[in-house]
C-alpha cells in the first residue's frame, strides 16, 4: 500500500476527531459555567451544609457558612425570624446533582 494514501487516511480519521471533539464541547463548556456559578463565592462544605439545611437541619450551618449562602440568596431569613432554604438555594442543589460532583469548592 502507498503510504501516501494512508497518511491522507490518517488525515481525514484526525479531521473527523477534531470536527466530534469541537461538536460535544459545547455541553462541557456548559457545564463548566454552572459549576463557576454553583461554587462562586463559597467553601468547602457550603454546599454540603446547603443539602443538610434543606433536609431541616438548619442548626447545622455555622456563622461564617450562613453568612455566604446568605450573600448568594441561597438562603433567607423568613417571616417568623427563622433561616430557610430559598428556591435558589434549591435549584443549587439540583444543578449539583446534575453535573454528578461530589466536591465542589472554590478556595
């Protein structure tokens, strides 16, 4: 065989590589955005802290870990005086579950 036609057949196997690889990085890309907005801002354990404060265990959130969901919305001092998860605290959540990481964190 010529080895002029197997290098234009490696030719057109890296193109085709290249084309599937530029194709499916746009849901990477995606993914990488939600999880900058997800961690922005927090430490590690805020999230984890998050999923114990929507199960009802509030009391499990310290000073500093309240005041930075705080500041992101994701939770809320309520009518009657008590912290409470808030629906974007929620969909937080939800978009952690969806991406499939255990640990996110900024430091």
């Amino acid at each position: 065989m010529d080895s002029g036609y197997l290098l234009i057949a490696c030719g057109f196997v890296g193109l085709a590589i290249t084309l599937s690889v530029w194709q499916n990085a746009e849901p990477l890309r995606r993914a990488l955005d939600m999880r900058a907005w997800l961690t922005r801002g927090l430490y590690r354990g805020d999230l984890q802290a998050l999923r114990a404060a929507s199960g009802g265990r509030m009391f499990d959130l310290d000073p500093d870990q309240l005041k930075r969901l705080s500041a992101r919305g994701f939770v809320a001092r309520n009518v009657f005086g008590a912290d409470s998860v808030t629906l974007k605290g929620r969909t937080a959540l939800a978009v952690r579950t969806l991406i499939g990481t255990e640990r996110l964190a900024s430091n």
